[in-house]
C-alpha cells in the first residue's frame, strides 16, 4: 500500500503540474496576459470562508459515518470517525478511481475499535448515501438541461456526461437496494455475470503481464484461484445483513446521514463561489449559465463537473478537473483569472483536505499501523469467505 500510495502522489503532482503548465503557457501566448494579474485583487476573507467550507467536508463525512457507525458500534468515538474521513479524502486523491479511499477509511475505524464487519456495513450504507446523492443531483440536472433552465459552455458536452452518470450512479443504487431488498435476485445476477467478469479480468492480467513492469504482478494474480464469485456473493451477504439491522434500528441514522452528505457535497460546490469572490470578480455570469442565484448557478455547474471527477481514472482526478473547470467555469473566468481561480479552487476543494489526510496517513504508516489494519481486513475477509 505505502508504494501504491507513493505513486498516486507522484502521478497526481505530475499530471496537475503538466495540466497547470499548459494553461499558464495558453494565458501567456494566446492570450498575452501577465499571470501574476489573477491574483492582484484577493480578497483573504472569501479565501479563509473556502478554506472553512472545504474542510467540513472532513468534518461533516465524519459526522456522517459516526452517525451509521453508532448503530453498529456504541464504542466509535467521533474523533476517530473524522479522522477516517480525512484519511479517505487523502487515500481517494492519490489512487485512480479513488479505490484506496474505502478500505483505508475502514482500516482506520477498525483501528479505532470497531468490528471489521460493522465498519464495513457502515461504509456500504455510506456509499449508498453517496449515489443517491449523485443520482438525484444527475436526474435534476438532465431536467433543468432538457428545459433550457442551464446551459453549460460550449464544448461542454453534458449529455453524453449525465447519460453515463445517470447509467452509473443508477446501476450501483438499484444493486445496493436490491442487496437489502431482494438478495436472491442480485445473487442469480452475480452468478450469471460472474463469469463473464472473471474472463475479462483474467484477460486483462494475462495482456498486462507482457509488460516487463507488471510480469510478476501479473503472474502472482493468475496463479491465485478466482474468488471473485464467491467476494461478490459475500458482499451481496453482508450488505443484506446490515440493511436489515438499518431497517430494524437504524432508519433515523440513515436519514440523518442522508441529510448530512447533500449539505456537505453543496458546501464543497460553495467553495468556488468562494473562490471567484476571494479573486475579486463578479459572481454574475457574461451569459445566461442556469436560473437562481450566482450562487446557485456556480453550484449547478460545479455538480455537473463533479460526475466527471467521481468518473475520473486518474488520481484526483487530475487533468479532467483543471480541463473541465476552464471549459464549465468560463461565464466567470477571464485572462488571467482563469489560472488563478483554478490554483486556488484545487487547493481548497483537494489539496487542503488530503494534507490533513496525509498527516494522519503518514503517522500510520510510519507505524506500520494502517497498512497492517489493512492486511489483517483482508486476511479476516477471505478466512470468513473461506
């Protein structure tokens, strides 16, 4: 995990500096702009109010797994389940697909006292907070798009992105519900599409191990038997079993936990309101962008760019956020300003956020704590599994 970790940073600094590269070469030579010009009217307190509505995220996530984690787990202490939100912020930025992000926020709750299987059931239940989430704010947006109520920049294609947001957040809700609803029907599907998955998979692995780098990685996965049927039959297993202690004992919770992920995902959207007051400019857009307020204009479009970095493969999604910022953002940025607000808006709604992270993370791993938790998740997995 330490070296995986290492390389998300590595690839996230390289891809966001290469990014930062071009757009500053783009102002400089195209637009014949002095770039020191962005940043000559901040204003620190909108800054500092950014600052504070980026870090609840860490604050608020945490209340939000504290809140399912107690229905499980008397024992979950609320400072222990913020930092966990913090470390899942930090594991989520520096791995493609934010796939670190699950297991090192259940590492650290196990850590800081709860069964494997309780902080497990707790995280699936704050996933499906998560794509309802994405999937109401996917629905409103197609709808107000349909309408003509908002209308995203030119080259700005938000069909093709809503549809394939739509198509996943909608799958993964209606496969969380069916696993707490109707177990028996998500585990005929599992044992229908699990070998088709397991034949792509191993394909892959067998392509992948050509690459000199990835040989041995490769041949160690072919050589393990494929669980992967039986990992997806005990998912379906446990999450059913924690819906149903949720439906028993839990339903405020859920709900509380519900209310709490809309409020902190709009403050994280607020930051580049945030952001384009800290730069001095006028938050009214130089074209109709969607009806509301400024405010509820720079928010519609920042949950419209947030589909495509929860999509994104890269870590942090770098790259398709600096990109996708300067396309979506364009009613309110020009010349200079453009650079600037893209520094300030990826260091307070990431950045910021994965250095308190990365604290915790890097006090683990110089214990070798986090990674053994993580270790020891897994063993006790496949020995239940097993």
């Amino acid at each position: 995990m330490r070296a995986t970790i290492v390389r998300g940073i590595q690839l996230l600094v390289l891809i966001t500096l290469a990014v930062s590269a071009w757009f500053a070469y783009d102002s400089v030579h195209r637009q014949h702009v002095a770039l020191g010009a962005g940043f000559a009217d901040l204003r620190l307190g909108w800054l500092a109010i950014g600052a504070v509505l980026a870090l609840q995220e860490g604050v608020f996530g945490g209340l939000r797994i504290w809140v399912l984690g107690r229905v499980l787990s008397k024992e979950l202490r609320l400072r222990t389940a913020i930092i966990s939100e913090f470390v899942l912020m930090f594991a989520g930025g520096v791995t493609p697909g934010q796939a670190g992000a699950p297991p090192a926020q259940i590492a650290v709750l196990v850590h800081g006292g709860m069964r494997f299987l309780d902080a497990s059931t707790a995280e699936l239940l704050t996933a499906l907070c998560t794509v309802t989430f994405f999937l109401v704010t996917a629905i409103v947006v197609f709808l107000l798009g349909h309408d003509g109520r908002l209308v995203l920049a030119p080259g700005a294609h938000l069909d093709g992105l809503l549809g394939l947001s739509v198509v996943t957040f909608g799958a993964a809700f209606v496969a969380l519900i069916l696993c707490g609803a109707r177990p028996e029907v998500l585990r005929a599907a599992v044992r229908v599409i699990a070998p088709a998955l397991s034949l792509v998979t191993r394909s892959a692995a067998r392509a992948l191990s050509y690459v000199p780098l990835l040989r041995e990685r490769m041949a160690r996965r072919l050589a393990r038997p494929d669980r992967g049927r039986e990992r997806m039959l005990a998912f379906v297993d446990d999450m059913h079993r924690g819906f149903m202690i949720y439906w028993r004992r839990g339903k405020v919770a859920l709900l509380v936990a519900q209310v709490l992920t809309f409020g902190f995902f709009l403050s994280r959207f607020a930051v580049a309101y945030c952001v384009i007051r800290g730069l001095g400019l006028s938050t009214t857009p130089d074209r109709f962008v969607a009806i509301g307020s400024p405010l509820v204009q720079i928010v519609l479009v920042q949950a419209v760019l947030n589909f495509a970095l929860y999509l994104s493969p890269t870590p942090g999604a770098s790259g398709i956020a600096e990109a996708g910022a300067s396309t979506l953002m364009s009613p309110w940025l020009k010349g200079p300003y453009e650079l600037a607000y893209i520094a300030l808006w990826r260091f307070l709604s990431l950045f910021l956020c994965m250095f308190v992270g990365g604290v915790y993370v890097f006090r683990y791993l110089g214990t070798d704590v986090l990674e053994k938790r993580i270790a020891e998740n897994e063993a006790a997995a496949a020995e239940s599994r097993g």
